[in-house]
C-alpha cells in the first residue's frame, strides 16, 4: 500500500510540473508574438523615417544585438518547453498505465 502511495504522490508530483511548464510555455510563446510583432514596427518604422531609424539602430547597436541574443535564447526555450511538456505526458500516460495494471 505505501508503494502505491508513492506512485501517486510522484504522479500528482509531475501533473504539478506539467501544469507549470505549460504556463512558462504561454509566457514564452507570448513573448515570441510579441517581439514578431515589434519587428513589424520597427519595419513600418524604417518606411516612414528611414534616416532617423538607421540612426537610431547604430546608436543602440549593442543594445540591438543583445536583443536579437534574447530573441534566439526565447525560440529556445519555447522548443524546450514544447519538448519537456511532450516527456512529461509520456511519463503521466505511462505512471497511470502502471497504477491500472495493479489494480
């Protein structure tokens, strides 16, 4: 019986991560739409003022490139995310697959 308590209790134990890499995963797919949506202005803005925004954009150039490095390191961890979510499912299909056999 104490075994079959632990089960559970790693069973509820990972429905607990899973629920919390979701959530990171929201938040970092939002960021990702989000700074798509960025780069749209920005594109908008170079049409309107294209002097100013160059400008601008070699002033800010290391500022800018920090930006295209948080970009790339979101993309990252948006497919790390997707990936552990897809691990842990795995683990709960195979936990509750093991629970019912012992049943």
């Amino acid at each position: 019986m104490k075994h079959i308590n632990n089960v559970h209790t790693h069973l509820n134990d990972i429905k607990k991560v899973l629920k919390q890499r979701e959530e990171l995963y929201s938040y970092f797919l939002s960021r990702v739409e989000f700074n798509q949506l960025q780069n749209k202005a920005d594109i908008r803005l170079f049409f309107k003022k294209p002097l100013f925004y160059f400008l601008r954009y070699i002033i800010y150039l290391p500022t800018n490139l920090l930006r295209v490095v948080e970009r790339v390191n979101n993309k990252f961890y948006l497919i790390k995310m997707e990936n552990e979510i897809e691990v842990l499912k795995d683990e709960i299909s195979y936990m509750e697959k093991k629970i019912w056999k012992k049943y």
